[in-house]
C-alpha cells in the first residue's frame, strides 16, 4: 500500500484527501496517517492540510523498496524488487534469489556492497548514500552464446535513462562501460550460470555513479558522477525505473531476433569509439585501428590500416582511445 501511495502522491497535481485515499485502499484514515508518517520519517516532505488533505512537496534520494515499486513502470523487469541496505554483491544475491525460485526480472538493488565485483576479477568501490548497485536477474530461454550479448543490451538502456532522467549526453565506451563527457559513470558486470549446455541463470549487475562527490585517487582522472555532470542531485529510484523501462523494450527486441541487429543503431548512435582510432589491448598482441561499429552479435569491427576488418571480442581485449581511456 505504502509503494501505491507514493505512486498517487507523486502522479497527482494537487492535494489528495485522506478521505479518497482511505477509499481506493479500503483502509481506515489511522492506517492513512502511519503510512504519511513513515514517509515522514523516511525523508519525504509531505503537506497535510485540513480539509484539503496530502501533497508531496519534495522526494529526497531515498532508496526503498516502496519507492521503487512506486516508480517502475515495466511489465516484468523489476517488478519483483527486493532492496537490501547492505550486502555482498547483489550479483551473488540475484543468482541466490533465482535458485530459491524467485521470478525472471527480479531485481537486487543495494544502498552499499561491502564486496562489490568489477570485471577482470576487480573489486567495485560500494559506499552507501549516493551510488546505484543492482542486478537484474533473468532465466533466458536461449543458448549461452546469445547471453553475452546482453551487457550491450544492458548498455544502451543504463545510457538512455542516463539521458532522459538527467539531461546528459551518455556515451557507450565498447562494450559495456557509460560515459559522460568522457569518464565513466557506470560499470557493467555480467556472470552467467550453466549446467550442461543450457542456461540457469543470467544475472546483469550495473554500479552506476549517482550522487558522490569525490573519488579515489587512483580513478579520478577516468570516473565521474551524474550529480558532478549535472549541477545537481539525481533521484536514484527514478534511474533505476527508467534503466528497467529501457532494459525491457530492448530485451524483448533481442530476443525476437536472438540477436542485436534491431538495436545495434541505437547502440552504434551512442558509441564513443566509434569513427576513432582505438587501440585493442590483445593479450596476443596490440593492434589500433579505427572503430567502425558492432556486429549483430556485439563484436566490435576494427578497420585496419591495410583496410581489412578485425572483429573484437569483449572479454578478451579491452579497448582503448588513442588519447585515454575513452
Ligand atoms: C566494471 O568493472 O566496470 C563492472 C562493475 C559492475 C559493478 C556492479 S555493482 C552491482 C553489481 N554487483 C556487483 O558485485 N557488481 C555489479
């Protein structure tokens, strides 16, 4: 109820009467009012006024599960949400939740992760109060080569609600990192589940940087944050509705065509590489080239000098721009 309120609160342009709000939910009014003092308590500003009853006056950053539930919008990624104030890594806790029996698009989402996993067997910075820290966790019905594909897939919705919910110009570094006026914001992480030559699970965890202001040493010249770009502070739980609104759309395009030929120009469109010289990182040997696009299947086509195509394959190289990291 509290999640549904919210939802009215929020949707609604003027003041809602206690009495209106005790009718859609068939409660009493002293039910009504220990919701808006909860709400209260966690930080919304709410005016009650007599004989006109509530408004929502401001939302703080506040991550719940009730107001995320009062925000998504999707038909089944993240609907079923489960919000942790501290925990490992949500990756480990969406496989768990999937095993346990839980639905296809539950979403974990963390206010802190005290072991938070990076790519490459790197660990990810989770302090409390100001980040994103989610994993969707999905039961796909397709081949494990088709799975990997879904971190772009990822990609391109974390960088369009970056820019519908903040303004922002958000860039895809291939193949999976968002950048905003060339540092990264956020990191995607994906780890697949097999048994025989089938699929368990599939879970995609994002770490998006939100709200801080400094970070450390060692990344501050390559990382950013969305309320550093912007001027001011972002709504995380509105973020997080508009990545599963996105992630939803695409996901339901990639698996009518089992692969990213229907959004591969969305993709390519936010490309940071793309018509730039990279340098591919191959443990086999570095190569430059100019980054021309993706394949159906995610690969990124590197033009060499002797204008023959080179595909790269995520998870082998990395890549980077002649001057940096982008
Ligand atoms: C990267 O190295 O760029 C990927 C970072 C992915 C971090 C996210 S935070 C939520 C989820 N849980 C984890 O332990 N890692 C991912």
């Amino acid at each position: 109820m509290k999640a549904k309120i919210l939802a009215l609160l929020r949707s609604s342009e003027g003041y809602i009467s206690g009495q209106e709000l005790c009718e859609r939910f068939g409660v009493s009014r002293t039910a009504v009012w220990k919701v808006m003092n909860q709400l209260k308590e966690e930080g919304y500003e709410i005016e009650a006024v007599q004989n006109k009853g509530y408004r929502l006056v401001h939302t703080p950053d506040v991550l719940s599960e009730s107001e995320l539930k009062s925000r998504m919008r999707t038909g089944w990624a993240g609907r079923n949400v489960h919000f942790l104030k501290e925990t490992g890594s949500t990756n480990a806790d969406a496989v768990r939740f999937l095993e346990e029996g839980e639905a296809h698009g539950t979403l974990v989402v963390a206010d802190r992760q005290t072991a938070g996993r990076g790519r490459r067997g790197r660990s990810w910075e989770s302090p409390s109060g100001a980040s994103v820290y989610m994993t969707l966790a999905l039961k796909p019905e397709f081949g494990p080569g088709q799975a990997s594909m879904l971190t772009l897939v990822m990609a391109l919705a974390v960088s369009e609600a970056i820019s519908s919910v903040c303004g922002l110009k958000a860039g895809i570094k291939w193949p999976n990192d968002i950048v905003v006026n060339r540092k990264k914001v956020c990191g995607i992480l994906t780890e697949m589940n097999m048994e025989a030559d089938y699929i368990r699970s599939v879970v995609i965890g994002v770490g998006i940087n939100v709200n801080q202001k400094v970070f450390p040493e060692e990344i501050r010249d390559t990382a950013t944050s969305l309320s550093i770009e912007k001027g001011e502070e972002i709504s995380r739980a509105e973020l997080i509705a508009s990545v599963m609104a996105h992630f939803e759309r695409h996901y339901e395009q990639f698996v009518q065509d089992q692969n990213l030929s229907g959004i591969k120009q969305a993709y390519e469109e936010g490309l940071v590489n793309r018509n730039r010289k990279v340098r591919v990182l191959d443990p086999k040997g570095e190569y430059e080239g100019i980054a021309e696009g993706i394949t159906d299947t995610g690969e990124l086509m590197v033009r060499m000098d002797d204008g023959s195509i080179a595909e790269v394959y995520a998870g082998e190289v990395s890549v980077r721009g002649y001057y940096g990291y982008v």
